[in-house]
C-alpha cells in the first residue's frame, strides 16, 4: 500500500507538475524497503502528509513540527528528527518517550523542542497529535493583549479560550525554545484543557485527538488571526459564543466535513488522502 | 465535445505543467461514458468550470459549493456530492429537488447547506447559480457593523445593498450552518432582491442569472471587500452612487466584458472556456 | 526570430514548467505564418510581452489592457482586441486612429476604453505605451483623499504629482468607462504632463515613452501604494521629495536599470526578453 | 561536483516542474567547464544559491543584490554584473576590490551600489556577506519614525538595533544610490556593530559572518516587518529583550536551526544544498 501510495503520487507529480512545498520527492529507496503492513504504518504515513500540508499551506516554515502519539505505544510519540517539514521522509522519524528521551537516535538531531510535545502527550491522555508552528500571521498576538478567539463557524476548532505562556515569567531570560522538559510541562499546564495556546514572542501551539484534526485546527488558527485582525480594523467583532464554539467544533469535525478537509489539504500537497 | 474539453485539458496540463489548485485529473473514465449529447451537459461542465475557478481564485477552500439550476427541470438544482469544489468531477454531481432533497442519491453525501441553495432557487425564479463560500477577506465584514458595499466599478455586479443574516436572530444557539429548509427560507428572505449576502460568522451567499455572472460576483465580491478594507485604513471612501452601480453591473454583464471573464478564469484554471 | 523568439519560450515551458499566468501557449499556427521582418514586429512582440507581464504580475486580472503608439505610424496606436491580457496573442492585435476608430476590425470587438489610450496619444506626442488597470492595491487610492506619491526610490517613476480624475464631475452617472473620445479627451487633460493618473472608483493609467517603461511604471505604483498604505499605519511618512523624484526616475530608466527590469519581468512570465 | 549538483537540479525541475523565479536554468555550457577544485568554488555556489533563494522569497525583485567576500582573499569580495538576483549565473560573478573596483571587468557592467559592499567589508572584518534589498514589507520601516525592531525569536537574528540611514543628510538631493565610495563609508558609519540598516526611502542592508546567516537575516528581516505592522495593530507590542535577542540569534545560528533552514530554501529555489 504505501509503494502504491506513492507510486500514485509520484505519477501525478510527472503528469501535471506540481508548485510550492511538498513537491520534493519521498526517498523511493527507503520506502521500497518499507513493509506494507508495519504496525503503526498508516499514521506514520499520515505524519509525513501532515508535515508537506503544514508546509503547503505555509503554517511552518523551515520551523515547526509535528508528532503523533505512537499508535503502538502511547507512552512514546513519534516526530521528524530535525529537517524543515517540506522535506520530511519516512526514514527520518524518531521515536520518543513522553520525557522526550530518543529511544532510536541511530545518530539523528532531535527537534530541540520536542518537550513541547512530550509535555502534552504526558498530560493530555485523550491528545495524539500536536503541531507547533510560526505561523506569520498568528504571531502578532502572541505579542499584544488581543484575545485570540473565535470570530467564524469554521474557525471554531481552535476553542473559545487560546492561553498565552510568556516563558520569561518562570524561566527568565532565555533563548525562547522550550529545551527541558520541566519547560513544556510549564507549558502544558498553561495549556490545560484549551485546543491551542500562544507562546509569547515565539508561535503557536495546537493539539489534536489525531493529526487530520491537528493539522486542520492549525490551518484555521492562521485563517481566524488574519480575519481577526482585519474585523478590529473595522470595528469591533461579534464573536461566536460558547455554545456556537462548541457546536459548531463537532459540525467541522464530523464525517461531514472532516474527511473532505483533509482530502482537499492531501491533494494540494500533491500526495493522495491516507 | 466533453472528451475533447478535457483531452484538450490534459495535454494542456501535461505539456506545461500547472500549478495551483484545479490542476488536479478529472475521472477520465467517467467521462469517456459520458455522452457528447447529453440535455444540459454544457450547463454541467460549466458547473465543474465553476468549481475549479472557485477554487483556484481562492474563494473557497475545503469548504464552498456552487449550484446551478438544473436546465432539463427548474424545480430541481444540481450540486455536487460533498466535497472539496478543487476536486469535483462529473459523477459527484447530485440533483435535488427545491426542498433540498436529494432525487437521485446512491448512497452520496451530500453537502449540509445545501438548504440555502434549495430555498434561493424556490424564491427567486430568474437567480440560475448560487455560490456559498468563506472567502477570508469578506468574512471581517460578517462581524462588524461596516456595511460591504461597491467601491470600484468592476464590483459594482455585487449590488448596491449586501443584506447580513444572523442564523441566531431566529435559532438561537447552532453551529451556525444552514441545515433545515425554514432556515434556508429565512436566509432567502433577508437576501430579498439583492444579489449578496453575508452570514455573521460564517461567509456569503452570491447569486446570478446564470454559472459565469455567480462566479464572477463572488471573485469580485472579495476584490471589493480588500479594496474597501484598505480604503477605509486611508479615510472615509468615495462610493459608488446607485445610478453607477446599475450602469457599471449592466456593462460588466454585458458580451463586452462577461464572455472575456470567463474566458480568463476558465484557462488560470486550466479548463477550456465551456 | 519570432519563430525562435517562441520555440525557445516552449522549450522552456516543456523542460520547466511554468505556474500562474502568462503560461497559456501562443497561437503557434499564426507565428508560423508570421514573416520575421515585419516593419514594427519588435513593438509587436514586446507589446505581447506587456500583456504577458502585466498579467503575471497581478497589475491586470481579466480587465485592464496596454497599447503602443504604432511604429509605422505615430498617429495611429496598436492594441489587442476585447481579450483578458493573459490570453492576448499577435492575431488580437488592432490598430486605431488618435479618435479610437479601428482601421482593421475585421469582425474584432474593441476594447470599451480604447478612447483612454486614443486621446493621450493625440496629447502627449512624446508618450509611446499607455496601460489601463485595476490593480487592487491602487484602488484605495482612486476613492480617498490621500495622494498616492513615491515613498521609495524605485517608485519614483511613478512621478511627483498623480492627478485624480473623476468623471462624474463632467458626465454625471455612468458606467464608469470612458467610452468616447471627449471623455478621453477630459481625462488626457486631467493627467496633463504627469506620468500616471488615478481613476475615481475605477484604476488607474500609465503612460511610458516606451513600453518597457510603462510596464515598469504600472508595476511600481502598485508596490508604492502598498507600501504608502503600509507606512501610514506607522506614522507619517517620510516621501522623496521633487529633486530626488526627478534624479532617481533617471537612474530608473538607464541603461543600468530598465533593461535589468525587463529581462527580469519577461522571464518570470516565461518569454524571451525583446 | 558541481556538474553533479546542476544534473540533479535539472532531473528534479523536469521530473516536478516548478513554479516562481528560480527556476530559470544556470548555464549548463558554462558550468561544464568550471573545474569542480576550483578554490572557492562552493562559495560561488552558494552565492548562486544565494540570489536564487532571495529571488525566490521575494527579497528582491528586479533589483537588490548579494555578495560574498572572497574566499580567496578577503581584500576583494564578489558579486554578480548589474542583473536581477533570479538571473544570475556563474559566469556574471565579477571581482572587486575594497574601493568597489571591478577586478576582472571583460566589458561586464557592474551594480551601481556594489559600494554598500565595499564598504562594509572593509570596515567589518568579521562580516563575509552583504545583502542589499527593497523588500516591500521593510519599505514602510524605511519612511517613519517606528523602530524596526525583533518581537519573535526567529527573527532575533536581525539584531536589537537597526539604525536608518538617510543619504540627504550628508549628500542633499540625489538620486538615493549609493554610488560612490565614501556614500557607502558613510553608510558602513551608521551601520557600526549592527546587523542590519535601513535606508531611507530606499531599503535594507543585510549583513552575516557567511552567506546563510545573511540569507536567512534578510528573510526574517522582512518576516519581523510583516508581524511588527500587524501587532502594532492591535496594540504596543512586547518586544524581545536584549539578552533573549542574543540568545535566540545564538539558537538560530547553531548547529541545530542554520542548516535546517538553509536545506530548505535551497529546496524551495530549486538548488541543491550546497
């Protein structure tokens, strides 16, 4: 399956070209070896499309990542070892434990900020994917006073509360990463029971019951900040109110819509819905 | 006719490469069943042409539909499936009739709203197409006081009073989409004569005489909600009078300036002008 | 060297692929057929290239059109019939006289607003390209009183002063086109010597004493409205004033700067510069 | 290896196609003949890369240009001829001396400003490449009294003074070039300890210890621009402090981020990684 998943891919990147991210190829070397029915596999393959969609839709840059829980352990998760989201591949996913310990490192670079996930996969049981990002037009409100919240039904997945964790009030001057893991538990508890948080002067991040959820609350959480900030220049905003948050969460996660996001997010990245 | 359109396409797409979205392969298989003669194929391929541009002039995203009046029966309209209007193709499309039911469904899902399109056609007998999209650049004036009106003359098509509906008037608390056909009915009541509507929190509604005229309003209705945006950032806009916006929407309808539109929109989407 | 002019633009086309606009083959049938020592094909092909670019660069969408005082005849003007630049090939070439009466219809539908074009070459004998636009980011200029000046250097081609002309102030309620030659003839004498002119709820013109500088000049009052609208956020800006206008257009349109642009411009819309 | 590191960029681009500047090809008959030992010849390829990716991100358009102190010997440094950054190949990279003169002219026209680069690199020993660029989302910077200065740690790099240079002080009305070498002496004055300068109604100057540090300066230098003018839109931003300046540059330029982000811009231009 996964040599047909990118055999397909593969011939339609030949027949029609392809532009932006996402276009460079998955080592056809190391996927051949891959055995199609590898515990686990479906989700993996999942994480790689998730990285090419965040890169796609600009959510990362060179930076950011994503994990998920690891389908065959939940006390380890799974991300890329350090390497810009466009251009991940298979063979460069690691696994960790829920301290952000490498439990096959084979000489690969971690993330430095892979206790933001080790954090949330820790205090968040029912959480199997999170995404931290840049994204440029999030970032304006990790810097000002300005909630982050809600403004459109289908932004609504980002939840009715969005906390900011300033790193300097407990850990003073540093380089803003969230490096240890006594850091992104700080940060985690800030997080609470909130889908999103803000992290001051840094990027965003966002959680999911698995990645399709993940990635496309990530998308959102760019389109609610860029429609936020062009209403306030308008006036001020009338925003969803609880109840429509929450109603309007389970309509955008259902079967209705759900599937048919991450269909639309896969092939514009190029690679067939997994 | 249809093979050739889309053999046409194809080569177009295989010669030069495409970028973007709408580039994706229509079911060649299907259409090779499809008979060159079939009533109102050429009203179906329009409504395939409108779903790609739609999309490529991102003024939908995973989530939009566009409909048309189905030209073998006007009591019934003619939608896709449930799916992303980037990747529509000719077996997705479902008929319904005017209360949203569909006629001819096996087992396809069809879209949730599909009640604004059904009530619209019911109430308004000359409207042909209607779009639902949640163009980002016009969702800012769903939420503000700040009525979306034409500044330039290229947008005067979208008319000189653009209704806003709050579905939580009259049903309190929802998820805010247009599910049941008396939500449907009140949304087409508000709408009126007028060709737009906004939806608070949520998007717009753009109507037309037939496929082109409704594409062409919704492209230009998110031109004209940027430009006023950034107009009122300089000082109070100058805009048009009534008398201009007639003058200027029979002109940008008129065979001078429609047909050299579409044209245009068809091929950045990479689709012959049907 | 038409023939190469276009095989070469293919190979490129072939070999690369090619996004956004600017990508829709020329009529190779027509090229064939075109003798290469035409008297004024040089004009013609850049003329096609002004189209090209102007559209690759979002200075036009599907309206919006630039000519060419003709070089076999300084009171007559070419440019394209009613057609979307982007699609514009050598066969949609029309040639008019200084009233904007076609001298070679044969059958062609003219542009509505040649009569812009028309009447600022009858004014302006020294004034060989005018391109007409909508460019978006200018529009918020043409419906507020704050002047569009240069605020950079390479903007400053854009010239000193940009009148704004109204024509509701002579004609009352209209569609906003200028359609006849006294319409043309008042906008010609509202523009006066300077370089461009803004359009009230409608564009802007751009006059070149060549058409490499009017593309040039249409590009940057783009960039330079962006960027004024962008500065005025912060504070009042600081503008260039008269002499570095007049010093920094100079260097503008060098030979150290304007052929560096134009080669520029021509290949990222995938032509051979000419 | 450099022949290698073409042939795999020209499988890759027509295996893919591409999209955006830089994917115009380098001169394969050129490159063919450079011996792969020449010294300082990865150097001259990532200077390549440089004005590709600059390109590519859209730091520059037609104008702007990068350069790199010579590897050869640190009294000269190398730049393209006067060309647009996309453009530019191998065979346009000229020699000059501290002064700013050409060293190997063969009738090649230089950049009018390459004396922003002389004068850096003769008064900053430690500074091995130097970015000119208009960046647009920098420009409003350039023309008001708001400091430009980091809000998020990805952008630390651009350090936490950016003074404003204004050629009228000290030259009166000109044309706003640098074109003599006490104009850049003059500007390399006002640049003192800092990373980067603007320059008034003009643009920016980057600097960096090797080309990706400059590289990836001048990306966020335009990413730090773009978040500043939105933040102070919805309020006075908190900025970094100078210590998490220093600290967030340093994990920026580690072993850990640089190469990450180098990988993928080269990607994303279509280059190797060089």
């Amino acid at each position: 399956m996964t040599q047909m998943l990118f055999r397909h891919r593969r011939q339609l990147l030949q027949a029609f070209g392809m532009a932006g991210l996402g276009t460079l190829p998955f080592s056809s070397g190391l996927l051949a070896q891959t055995e199609p029915d590898v515990p686990g596999l479906v989700e993996f393959q999942r994480l790689l499309a998730a990285n090419r969609i965040l890169a796609n839709e600009n959510i990362v840059d060179a930076f950011g990542h994503v994990s998920v829980r690891d389908p065959r352990n939940p006390a380890q998760f799974v991300m890329s070892r350090s390497r810009s989201p466009a251009l991940v591949e298979l063979e460069d996913l690691m696994e960790f434990d829920l301290d952000g310990v490498p439990l096959d490192q084979r000489g690969r670079t971690p993330y430095g900020e892979r206790m933001i996930h080790a954090a949330i996969y820790a205090a968040r049981p029912e959480i199997n994917s999170v995404v931290h990002n840049h994204a440029y037009a999030v970032l304006p409100f990790t810097v000002t006073d300005v909630a982050l919240k809600p403004v459109v039904h289908a932004a609504a997945i980002i939840g009715a509360e969005i906390p900011v964790w300033d790193i300097r009030n407990e850990y003073g001057d540093t380089d803003m990463l969230v490096r240890r893991i006594e850091q992104g538990r700080s940060l985690a508890e800030t997080l609470g029971d909130n889908t999103c948080l803000l992290m001051r002067g840094h990027g965003a991040v966002v959680t999911g019951t698995d990645i399709p959820r993940a990635v496309l609350t990530a998308i959102y959480l760019q389109v609610n900040a860029q429609v936020l900030l062009q209403a306030r220049q308008l006036g001020e905003p009338a925003l969803l109110n609880e109840a429509e948050v929450a109603a309007a969460t389970a309509s955008q996660f259902s079967d209705l819509a759900l599937p048919r996001a991450w269909e639309y997010y896969c092939q514009r990245a190029g690679i067939d819905p997994v």
